[in-house]
C-alpha cells in the first residue's frame, strides 16, 4: 500500500452516540467533512479515494461495514475479507480522523423497517445478477450520509452502477451532499484493484488480466465508430475462452445506464463488465 502522512490522532466510534460525539468535535475544527464509505479490507483503490476526500475537505470520516443488506442469501457475505487491525493502522497513516465502524445491530436494530430503492437504474445489470443489491447499497449510505452528516462522498468509478444508482438517490431524496467519484486503482497488468481479488488462485490471477486487457481492446474500437453489438459478441467469445464467464458485457449511457449500438464520440457512454472466473466476480468499466 502507499503512505501518506501519518494523522495526529484518529478517533473510532463504533455506536451513534459515540459517532454523534466525534462528529460535533470535528465540526468544531473543520468547515467540511468528507465521508469514505467502504466494507474494509482496505487497498491502495480506497487509499486513493481518502487521498481524494483529504483534498476535497478539511475532516475525513471513512466507515468500515460489511453491509448484510446488500449481499444475497448465496453470496459470499460470511466470507468476506475482513482486518480491523490492518485497516484501523491504513486509515491512521492516511490521514483519516474518525473510523466509523458500526456493527450490524448498531445499523439495523430489531424492527428497522425502512429502506431505500432506487427504480429503474437498480434494475438491470449487476441488479440482474444480484437482486436486492442497490437496496442494500442505497439503503446503507442514505443511512451513512445521515449519521455522519457529511459534506462531500467519495465513491470508486469501479462500481460504476453504484455510482449511477448513488447519484440518483442523492437527486432524489436532496440529500445535501456532493458525490465525489475516484477513478479505478489497477494492478500493474491493468486488472482493477478489489477486496476479493484476493480470493483468486494463481493461475486464476494471471487470467484476469485478460478482462482490463479486453476491455481496453474492445473501448478503442468502439471509439474508433466500431458497432457494438458484434465487438462485444467477439469479446465474451475471447473472455470465455480465457477462462472467464461474463454475465454482461456491454457499451451503456454512462448515466441511465440504457444500452448503446454504437459510442457518441463525446465519452459519455461506458463500457461496462462484470465476469466470473472461479469463485470471484471481477466487475470493471471503461469510459468510451
Ligand atoms: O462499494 C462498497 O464498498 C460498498 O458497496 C459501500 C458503498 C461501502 C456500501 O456498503
């Protein structure tokens, strides 16, 4: 991982009167504070997001929670990477003032009944593969915005149907506060950097590096004026071939997230990826 400068001190707060406490106290040192939400098993791809939030604002609060809400009954929620310890020491030398790490009751107490959906933009693609996921998702930050109160949030452009869906619910609902997006942290072969990336044997982790390699190949040409439709045919054959089983690949408006045949030449479409290879899901996107 990078270094930055090591903070003076960094507050923990791990239950909302405690997060109220530290939240006023920091109110009375600094104009802005920027929230960096994550589900821990910290990587360079976060550090770069709180290096964003450090410039953005004059206080930074990262949280650390590995949402239920947002994981599938089959989904790999008991077997997430998870080290307090190694993240609680990165967020220290990042620079961060106040870790949020609220447990599940804490989130949702007996009888939490209300949550939040985003229509239209929660539905297809990774909404497909994953029912209920942007519920969680949205659910879980409308909440982190409110608790901490912050000014600014910074999302990765990874998870870029989360960004899209976090977007909407801040229109929506006037959550007074600004989305900050980070553009994606990759290893030195180009695959993106994640959490479960470490969950991939060897030979699982050198054919990855085909999905970035394939999405760069297939992003030229489709800036070239290529048509989509039979260059992602191609690209899926070439994935599968490799190893990897796409469930989608495809050129989208990078708002609405609306099916492209072809990119518009003003960078607004996004080429977006979401493939299987052995037990991980390895999502990435391209700006086209
Ligand atoms: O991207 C993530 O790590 C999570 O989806 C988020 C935004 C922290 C919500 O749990």
């Amino acid at each position: 991982m990078t270094t930055a400068p090591a903070a003076l001190s960094m507050a923990i707060a791990r239950d909302l009167p405690a997060l109220r406490r530290e939240i006023a106290a920091l109110r009375r040192r600094a104009a802005s504070v920027a929230l960096v939400p994550t589900m821990g098993a910290l990587h360079d791809g976060h550090l770069s997001l709180i290096a964003l939030a450090r410039q953005a604002a004059e206080a930074v609060v990262v949280s650390i929670f590995v949402n239920p809400l947002q994981f599938g009954a089959s989904e790999d929620l008991a077997r997430y990477p998870r080290d307090e310890e190694g993240d609680l020491a990165a967020l220290r030398a990042a620079g961060c003032d106040l870790a949020w790490l609220p447990t599940p009751e804490v989130m949702y107490p007996p009888g939490s009944a209300t949550t939040v959906e985003v229509a239209g933009l929660s539905a297809p693609w990774e909404g497909v593969q994953r029912p209920g996921h942007f519920r969680g998702v949205a659910t879980v930050c409308a909440k982190l915005f409110l608790q901490t109160g912050a000014d600014v949030a910074v999302f990765g452009e990874k998870d870029w149907q989360q960004l899209a869906v976090i977007r909407r619910m801040v229109r929506d609902l006037d959550i007074p506060l600004r989305i900050l997006r980070g553009p994606t942290m990759r290893e030195p072969d180009g695959l993106a950097m994640s959490s479960r990336n470490r969950f991939l044997s060897p030979a699982e982790r050198a054919a990855a590096a085909l999905l970035p390699a394939t999405l760069r190949e297939v992003a030229a040409a489709l800036r070239a004026g290529v048509a989509a439709a039979p260059m992602l045919q191609a690209a899926e054959a070439r994935l599968r071939q490799g190893g990897l089983v796409p469930d989608y690949l495809a050129l989208v408006e990078g708002e609405t997230l609306q099916e492209l045949e072809a990119a518009r030449g003003d960078g607004t479409a996004r080429l977006i990826v979401a493939a299987r290879l052995g037990t991980v899901r390895l999502l990435d996107n391209l700006s086209v």
